[in-house]
C-alpha cells in the first residue's frame, strides 16, 4: 500500500505539472508584434525567424539584435524604434529561439548565432550598423569577422555568464521537470527581478507593459530551449572577446550602462583600453541603458556613434 500511495502521489505530481504547464502556455497566447513597422520572415535552416522593418529603404540601415535573457525579444528596442526610423531605416529582429520566431528544439550555441547573424545580414541587409544587446553582442563580435558591417555598437556586451553546467541544460530541455523548472524561473516576480536588478537602474521607469510582454514571450511553446543554454553558460564565446575586438577592421564602439553590476563598467574600460575603442558611459542605467534612457542614447547613437566627428566623453 505504501509503494502504491508513493507511485500514485508521483503520477498525481507529473500529472498536475503538465496540466499547469498546458495552462500557462494557454494564458500566454499568441504573442504579438510589438514594433510599429512590417513584419516579416527570414527562413533560416528551416527555422523561420521574425523581423521588423520601418524606414526609409534610402537611409543608412541599423540592425538591432536583442540580448540573451528569459523572455527576451525585439521588444528590447521599443523604446528607440519608431524614433530611429525617422533617419534610418530599421530592422529588428527576433533570434532564433525568442521573441516571434520559430523555437524549435536545438542545442543552441554562440557559433549558431553567429552564424545566423551573418547570413541574416547577406539576405537581407546591405552593410548595416548593428547595435547588439549583452551576449548578442559576442555573437555580432564573432559575425564581424566574415560580415560587412559599416559599425558595430556593442551595449555591455558579455564575454562570460557563468561555468558550464551541461546537465543544467538537459535538465531544462527536459520535458516534464524542465518544463515546470522553467516556468519557475520565468515568472512575472523573477522576470521583474531580473529587471531591476540588472536591467534597470530605477525599477521604477519598468513599463509594465514590457514586463508583461516578457513573461508572453517566456510562455510560448518551445519557450526554454535558448535560455537552457544560456543559465548552463553554454551560450557564451569560445573566443577572447578583447583580442576578438582588438583585431576587428569594423569601427566599434562600446556603450555602458554606468551602474552595470554583472558586467561592470571597469570591463568596458578594459576593453576600450586593450582594443583602442570608443566608450560611451550612460548615467544611472545598467544593463539596458537604450531602455531605461533611450533620448540620451538616440543622442549618442545619431550624433556620436554613427557620423562619429566629434570626440567621446568617457569620463
């Protein structure tokens, strides 16, 4: 009898787990383009990935790829979108495994971005200005090297997350027991942690609406299979990320968030250092100094970064 009560109790566990797993997906629903311009598809080794386009076709293009995080999307960039498309014309895009794109099963890995992100600019950009969010700042670093970019404005971007934990990965790939580790680590009180412990300086600037959107986008089927990479740090580079950008022959240059914490501003004053580059510091933002101050950085971004003639404060 007791054997029976254990086996029922574990049949009873399981049971409730993929019910409120099925649930959780069902109360996400279909998530929406949350960038004002035409979307569409880019099919890439059979995945079909999502991007968002606005401006004029005539102005200097810039490609926006969003950081590596749980609930991650082009949402990132709601901020600047519409107001960077006024002067160039925008593409956004939603990575493999995030946002409205396809997430398909896969190990995902750095070189699979890096991959992607070079034929993704082939097939549809001409010599863009990428601006690359944290970790897909690695992987832009990694595409440069065969890829015409015109510039590269790297935001924090991280060389290092964490010591490698495979079986944290197949853990989470998991279907049952990963499924509903997942939805622990994705809900709306950790996403919110995540913000403002790293993605904002003042939690209050937080629209809830982005929140929302994030805890939308870690909710769609196929939801954790990036991130499964990402917290057993198997996502991050197997290059040098200071010598990678010593020897790049695209102009570069790094914005920081001067309250950053998981990747302090004393790393970007590193690597500006060793690799002769430009650092921009924005005041009282972290991880997401786009998000939090976007004027400020549009006023970087337009009048510094890309025409570049006049010098960068980097006191």
């Amino acid at each position: 009898m007791k054997a029976r009560t254990v086996l029922g109790t574990a049949i009873g566990t399981v049971g409730a787990a993929v019910v409120g797993n099925r649930l959780l997906t069902k109360r996400a629903g279909d998530l929406e383009n949350p960038l004002p311009g035409i979307e569409r598809t880019y099919r890439w080794r059979g995945i079909e990935t999502t991007y968002t386009v606005a401006g004029d076709p005539q102005d200097p293009e810039v490609l926006l790829c969003h950081g590596i995080y749980t609930g991650a999307s082009s949402h990132e960039f709601e901020p600047i979108f519409e107001r960077l498309a006024e002067d160039y014309r925008v593409i956004a895009v939603d990575l493999p495994g995030f946002g409205r794109s396809e997430r398909p099963p896969l190990v995902y890995s750095p070189t699979l971005y890096a991959e992607f992100l070079r034929d993704f600019t082939v097939a549809v950009t001409d010599e863009p200005i990428v601006v690359a969010s944290s970790l897909a700042g690695s992987f832009a670093v990694d595409a440069a090297d065969e890829t015409e970019f015109e510039h590269l404005v790297l935001i924090c971007p991280i060389e290092e997350t964490a010591a490698e934990r495979p079986w944290l990965r197949t853990l989470l790939r998991s279907p049952v027991v990963g499924t509903t580790l997942f939805n622990v680590l994705a809900t709306k009180p950790a996403i919110r942690h995540f913000y403002s412990r790293d993605g904002y300086y003042d939690a209050g600037r937080l629209d809830e609406k982005e929140l929302d959107y994030a805890w939308d986008s870690a909710h769609q089927p196929g939801a954790r299979y990036a991130p499964a990479s990402f917290a057993s740090g198997t996502l991050d580079p197997a290059f040098d990320l200071t010598a990678a950008l010593a020897a790049l022959e695209t102009p570069t240059t790094l914005v920081w968030g001067r309250d950053a914490e998981l990747v302090p501003l004393r790393t970007g004053r590193n690597l500006a250092e060793a690799a002769d580059l430009e650092l921009v510091v924005v005041d009282y933002s972290t991880l997401l100094p786009h998000a939090e101050h976007p004027e400020t950085f549009l006023e970087y971004l337009t009048a510094e970064l890309l025409h570049a003639d006049a010098g960068i404060d980097e006191s």
